[in-house]
C-alpha cells in the first residue's frame, strides 16, 4: 500500500489533558500512579461519514518498559484504556489490538521506525502496522471520531501522532457600524479546517464579509476544502450602555446601577430599561462582570414584559447569588442551572424569536420557549445595599444619535399646545411618530414636518423617524407630554353601570367609556398613570387585590383618583386574600366611593406612603382590620387622611383603625366605625 506520509497529514492538537503535558508533538504522562488513569484526546474530529486514519511512528526512546494505548473512539469517556473503541495496546515492546478494553488476540512485536494506521474505510475499521493489515472490523458506524489516549508508566508518551484529518473549523465575528446606526457589518475569521473556505449565509450571501445589514441573529454555514461544515450563529447587534428609569432605591452613577436605600437584604431595589425591545424584533442583554462585591451580594439581571415592580418579578433572569449564576423564570430558580463566576465573565441573554438564551461566556446555560407576542425590556433588582451592576449594555437602546424636543411637557393635569423639533445629524427627516403606552408607536396626522405644532389632551409620547438609504430607518429618542387622563373599568355586565356603555376586557385600551379594561391592575401595566388622572371603575364585583406601587405622582393638590360608581355598587371582594388594596411606597392618590369585604388580612393597607385620602369607602368585614397605615423610619406614611368612612369589622380581633411604626399626621374625620374585637379604633398608635 502507498505510504500514507506522502498523503496530506495534521498535527493532533491534544485536549481533555488528564495528568499528561504537551511538549512540542510529545503527549507525556506526568501522573505518579504507574495507573491507567492517565490520557488525552485529539481536538482534531474525522467528521461522521468522512474516511480518515491515524498514523504513529514509533521514535520513543522509552517504548520497550513502558504501556501505552491509542486509538479511534467516538466520545472520550475518560483516561483509562478500557474506553477506547478501536486500539493499539502498545505493551511495552509488543503491540496488541483492544477494542473497547477488549483483546482481539492479535499480538506482533515492533520496534523504532514502525509506522501504526488506524484508519476508516467506509464502514470498516483498519489496523495496519507498516504496510501489512492486521485486523478489519466491520462497524457499520458512520459516527464522528477523534483520536484518543491513554498512558500507564510516568514519563511514558506518545511522539510525532498525526491524523489525516485537521482540527475543526473555529470562526469568530466582529461587528461594526454600518452606514447609519440601524445598520451593522459582520466579519468572520476562520481558523481550523483546510483552506479554502467556503460561505453559507442565512440571507444567501456567500462571502465573509456581511455589509449594512440589519441587527438580528444570523447563521452561517463555514465549509473547508474537506466539505466539513461549521455553522455559527452571529448577533449581529451594536451594543450601547442602558438608560435606566422607574429607579426604585436606585441610583444611576456613571454606568453603574447600585442599591442606595431600602432595607438591607431585602429585593426592595430595581429599574428597568427606558428603551425597548420590539415583539418583532430579536435582541440581547449583555453584562461584563466587574464589580468589586460580585462574590458577596443578590442581583438579578433580565427581560421582562412589564416593570411589574422591584421585586423578583423578572420574567427571565440571571440570578447571581454571590459568587454562583442561576436562573430565574416567572419568580421560580430553576434547579438544574448553577455555575461559578468571577470577574470578566461575560453573561448573555438572548431573545431569538421564540426562544429566549442564556449564555455564559458563549456557552449556552439554557434555553427557553417564548412566545413573542409583547414588548421585552431590561428589568434589574438588587438585594443588597450597595450592590450594583456596571457595564450592562443592550442591543435595542441606539438611537439616531439625533436629540427630540418638546418646547412644554405638560404639568400633568392640564392639556396644551407643545412644539416638536429635531435636528438631524444624518439622515433625513421623516414623521413624527406618538404612543399612549410609550410601546406601540402609530404615525402622527400631519406630523410631516419639523419643527411641528400640536395640541394635546392625553398624555402622550413621541418620536422621530429618521430615513436613511435601501429604506432603512431608525428613532429618535422618546419625548413625553403629560396630562391629566381620564381611564375606565367595568366589570362583564352592564348593570347599574354609571361611566361605561360596555362590559370590561383587558384587551380593551381603557382609555374611553366604550372601552373599559377589566382588572385595575392591568390598567397600572399598561399605562404610566400620573397627576390630575382619574381612573372611573363601574358598578361591579371585582375580585383582584390590587397593589398600587410607585406611582409617578410628585405634586401636592394633583392626585390620581381612583373613584367608584358608589360604594353600594363597586365593590372589591377579596375572596379571602390578604388584602383588598395596598398603597406601598406611593403618594397623592385618594381612593373613593368603593366598597370592600372578603379580606383575610385588611381591606386597606397604607405602607410607607404619603397624602394618600380614602373617602366615601364601605369597608367591612376583614379579619384584622379595616386599614392599616403603618411605616418604617426610612419610608414613613405621613399626611394621610381617611374622610367619611364607614368601616365595619366583626371579626373577634378585629379593629376599625389600626396605626403602627411611623405612621404620623394622620387625619380621622366622619368615619362610622363599628369594630367589635375589644371596640378599639386604633392600635399601637405612636
């Protein structure tokens, strides 16, 4: 047979390295046991169905005293000689053919010079010993295979091993802008393989060299001279530092994101993105580790559909908890993920059109199914005081790099006329573009032109689209007008209804009488609610229990109301849950004209929340209370008032009122109050 020398021959590149070093094209075994415990493998990969061989030639000085084993394997199992599929047992100065720790009864001697092959030939495994063949097996395994190891004595090695097969291909990308900041260039390199390569794209180029295309997740296909394929999944996104809103014991420094306030070991921290990734688009959250208290502190990192609050109410999280990574989806860590970190790991998550990833230094952790049917944005919470995260960035946050303006952004109660400008470093002008949610964008009538004059009477955000070349576009910055709206509830029927003409959906905007939503806290989800709004809920029974939390209302005399068609009429039943509202960490609402029961706990709880009024309420029968309004040093609840009230208790514990922590300047007039558990109004006043 010809001298397969002359053929075309790849170094093996050793890994999965156990008590052995490399030394130039010697594999040495450094282990002390004299154990077959002691092995490596080829990085190097004889694709499924290819031919290919191995090729040894015995040039050891040490080969007569020592054991040795190397062969063909599908997997590497382990170091030990048993697990290598088709072998050479070098025993000392004899050589005999193993298969899987099995002996074949084959034995020759050899010596320096002799050159071993184990090649496939279709479905058969060779074994040759310089020109004569010693052994065929017929496998039928058409299966990837690698090269493997395993040495018994100290020192003993193996020297000069070649394979007629080179290591895979192994491509890297780089992404750069493109033209206009909508646009990216990605550019592979290729090592790995044989010359030439060959490209598959997903969009059907065949270069290496994607130009202006947009951000999104692409595959290609990489192939060599052998045809052996690599395909490599590229994000194709440019990547900018998050702007962060709706901080919540928070604070912004530089481009860290760090816990200020709140209780100590406690998720009472977060934000969330101000921009957002759309329901067609795909897009990544990316964070380096680098702070200096990563091993000792709580964070969690991910997407979410709403900023429910700062809790862990991220839909799909990376949990860091100290100095190990889990996952965390819809409030449930998921047992079967935990890893360690350290500083400069980077961490992925991944929307791929109906699959969300996570990555750990590019290796995928986990994915799951999603359904893309919202809007997705960034979404942190913090455990710990000062704890932070830094270098977090995003590929759905560039802008046109153009700056919108609104010359009045409203007082929050009262519409106005505004103007609209921009000035456009590139590209050109197109429209202005409004939303009522700040997430679905709608052309604006007559917004052509710039600058551009409107009156407003709903608040309501904007943009600008920017035009570019191939018809490509992209944003502004979002600017917002505030107002004072008016939003509706209504149950599923219409009777006794006083501000609706239809039953209640959540697929309803909520923003007419004809189209009420259903459930309050929906309504919260939707829109940011802020001064002067009032929020009208018919004639029903409402059986949620709301959490009004973090509401945007900043100014004295301009509160959120929140008023019911009378408290005979609209009445919230809390079916035994612990409450039947809880105004936490807010200020300047007044709930009136409603009616509650059904609480396990109280109906009304005020916590650490301020100017809050309660007024024309029927609150009854609760099972500790009917409102609490209590407080912490850090958070008080002060300037509180509860006006004409009839509140009824007639549980054995229960009382009318009750005060505790620092709850101070709280206002009791007109109420009827009926608490039959020891007839005390209030309780642990301070």
């Amino acid at each position: 047979m010809a001298d397969p020398l002359t053929d075309l021959l790849f170094d093996i590149v050793w890994t999965d390295l156990v008590n052995t070093q490399v030394s130039g094209d010697e594999l040495i075994n450094t282990g002390t046991n004299n154990n077959w415990k002691n092995g490596a493998a080829s990085a190097n990969i004889l694709f499924p169905g290819k031919n290919g061989y191995i090729l040894y030639k015995v040039s050891e000085t040490n080969f007569n005293s020592v054991n040795r084993v190397l062969g063909l394997s599908e997997t590497n199992a382990n170091a030990g000689n048993g697990s290598i599929e088709y072998a050479f047992f070098f025993k000392k100065n004899k050589v005999r053919l193993i298969e899987s720790g099995t002996d074949l009864g084959i034995e020759k001697t050899y010596t320096t010079g002799d050159k071993f092959y184990i090649k496939r030939v279709d479905n058969k495994i060779i074994y040759v010993k310089n020109a004569e063949i010693l052994y065929e097996t017929n496998t039928n395994s058409q299966k990837q295979l690698i090269a493997d190891v395993s040495l018994k004595e100290q020192s003993a090695s193996f020297k000069g091993v070649k394979a007629s097969f080179p290591v895979p291909i192994q491509a890297t990308y780089t992404i750069t802008e493109g033209t206009n900041p909508m646009v990216c260039s990605v550019t592979l390199g290729v090592t790995g393989g044989f010359p030439p390569y060959y490209y598959q794209w997903s969009t059907g180029q065949t270069t290496s060299v994607l130009t202006d295309v947009m951000p999104d997740i692409y595959t290609v296909t990489v192939s060599d001279y052998f045809g052996n394929p690599t395909i490599v999944e590229v994000n194709a996104f440019i990547l900018s530092d998050i702007e962060w809103t709706d901080l919540v014991n928070t604070q912004v420094q530089d481009n860290k994101l760090i816990k200020t306030a709140g209780l100590t070991n406690k998720w009472d921290a977060g934000a969330a993105s101000s921009c957002i990734l759309g329901s067609a688009q795909n897009g990544m959250i990316r964070y380096t580790v680098s702070e200096a208290n990563f091993s000792s502190t709580e964070r969690m990192l991910g997407f979410s559909r709403q900023n429910v609050d700062a809790g862990k109410t991220i839909d799909y999280a990376l949990f860091f908890s100290n100095n190990k990574v889990k996952i965390c989806e819809l409030g449930t860590v998921l047992p079967d993920v935990i890893k360690t970190y350290s500083i400069g790991d980077i961490f992925q998550v991944v929307k791929n059109n109906d699959k969300i990833i996570y990555k750990m230094n590019g290796t995928v952790l986990r994915e799951a199914a999603f359904t893309p049917a919202a809007p997705l944005i960034a979404d942190v919470t913090i455990k710990d005081t000062s704890a932070y995260f830094e270098a977090v960035q995003a590929s759905f946050c560039i802008s046109c790099n153009t700056t919108a303006v609104i010359s009045d952004n409203g007082d929050g109660c009262n519409p106005g006329s505004a103007e609209l400008s921009i000035t456009v470093a590139s590209g050109t002008f197109s429209r202005w573009q409004q939303s009522l949610d700040k997430v679905n964008f709608t052309d604006l009538p007559g917004g052509t032109t710039n600058p551009y004059t409107l009156y407003i009477n709903t608040t309501t955000w904007f943009r600008a689209v920017i035009g570019y070349e191939n018809n490509l576009l992209c944003y502004s910055n979002v600017v917002k007008y505030s107002t004072g709206n008016s939003y509706y509830i209504n149950d599923s029927s219409l009777a006794d209804d006083l501000w609706t003409t239809t039953a209640g959906d959540d697929n309803n905007d909520g923003l007419t009488p004809a189209t009420p939503k259903a459930t309050l806290e929906v309504l919260f989800d939707a829109y940011e609610i802020s001064n002067c709004a009032t929020i009208y809920i018919d004639a029903g029974t409402y059986t949620e229990t709301p959490v009004i939390k973090e509401c945007i209302i900043t100014a004295a005399d301009k509160y959120l109301e929140i008023t019911g068609a009378g408290n005979d009429v609209t009445l919230f039943n809390a079916m035994g849950q612990n409450f039947n509202f809880r105004l936490k960490e807010t200020g300047y609402i007044q709930l009136k004209d409603i009616g509650m029961t059904g609480a396990a706990g109280s109906n009304v709880q005020l916590l650490n929340s301020h100017h809050i009024t309660i007024a024309g309420c029927k609150i009854q029968d609760s099972n500790n209370a009917g409102i609490v309004c209590a407080g912490i040093s850090a958070l008080p609840s002060e300037y509180n008032e509860l006006t004409n009230n009839v509140i009824t208790n007639a549980a054995i514990d229960g009382r009318g009122i009750i005060v505790r922590g620092k709850c101070t300047n709280l206002t009791i007039t007109g109420n009827s109050l009926n608490a039959t558990g020891a007839g005390a109004a209030l309780h642990k006043s301070l």
